[in-house]
C-alpha cells in the first residue's frame, strides 16, 4: 500500500470591510455564548455567483450592516491560518453611504447561537482600537500599523501584506 500523499491545504477566499462613518470605524461586537466578548468587522466568504471581490464586499456589508459604501479601496491581503488550511482576506476600506438595519439579513441574525452582532462606532484612535480582541489578530496587527492613516488610504490603491 502506498503511502497518502499530504493533503493540500483549503485555501478559503474572503472579503472584509473597514468601514468609515465619518471619522469613525464601523465595528462588531461580538457576543457568543460560552466565548469571551470580541470584535470584527463585517465580511464573509467569496460566494460562486459573487463576480468579483468588490461584489463580495458589497454583498457582505449589505447583509451584515444593512449598508451601502462607496470608494471601496483594496488596503491588504492577510493570511490568517485554520485547521484545515488558509483563509486569505482581502482588506477594503470603504466610506458609508447609508445605513438601515433592518435590511440586515442572514444566519448571523436568525440563529441565536451564533451571538450577538452589536453595531460600534469607534474612533480612529490607536489606543481604542488596540485595547479590543480585534478578530483576525492579523487585522489587529494591520490597523495598528495604519490606523492613524486609514482616511486617507480610501480611494488610493494600497494594497499591502
């Protein structure tokens, strides 16, 4: 019997938004039972009938905040490993156009096990963002990094690693 070659490794395709409202960053804050309190931003999962990523992120932000972002920038592109592989997630910076809850939809807000989504403004502060479980730690490590510029990264191509 010949040895099983090693599995190849899932890479899993995502989109995420750092969404500006103003001079404030549109956040999650995250309520799991039995899991400590977190924060993320909205994103998800690069679905087959989504064209591109920027559809992606449209799709995602429409779904998760109930919103529409113009200026939609890609800013990085971070690989955060899993079990069974690699999530790649491609970063955008957007600017809030509108915002209307509820037209939030999906099993984020109709399965009550997977916690709460709780809506945050928070300042462009570098103080206030890393004070948070900021969800990727890779996204932590990139907001560190760029916070204090991020307005003015959206609507300039800046992709990053």
């Amino acid at each position: 019997m010949s040895p099983q070659p090693p599995a190849v490794p899932t890479l899993v395709p995502s989109v995420r938004a750092l969404v500006l409202d103003g001079d404030r960053l549109l956040l999650f804050r995250r309520t799991v039972p039995g899991k400590p309190v977190y924060w993320s931003i909205p994103g998800g999962h690069v679905e087959p009938e989504d064209a591109t990523l920027e559809h992606t992120l449209h799709r995602e932000v429409l779904e998760e905040l109930g919103a529409t972002v113009e200026d939609a920038t890609p800013l990085a592109v971070l690989s955060c490993p899993r079990p069974d592989g690699v999530k790649i997630q491609h970063v955008y910076g957007c600017r809030l156009v509108t915002l209307d809850p509820g037209l939030r939809c999906g099993p984020e807000f109709t399965d009550p096990s997977r916690g709460l989504y709780e809506l945050v403004r928070l300042p462009l502060e570098s103080g206030e963002v890393a004070a948070l479980d900021l969800v990727p730690p890779e996204l932590s490590d990139y907001l560190a990094r760029h916070i204090a510029t991020l307005p003015d990264l959206i609507g300039r191509s800046a992709v990053s690693r």
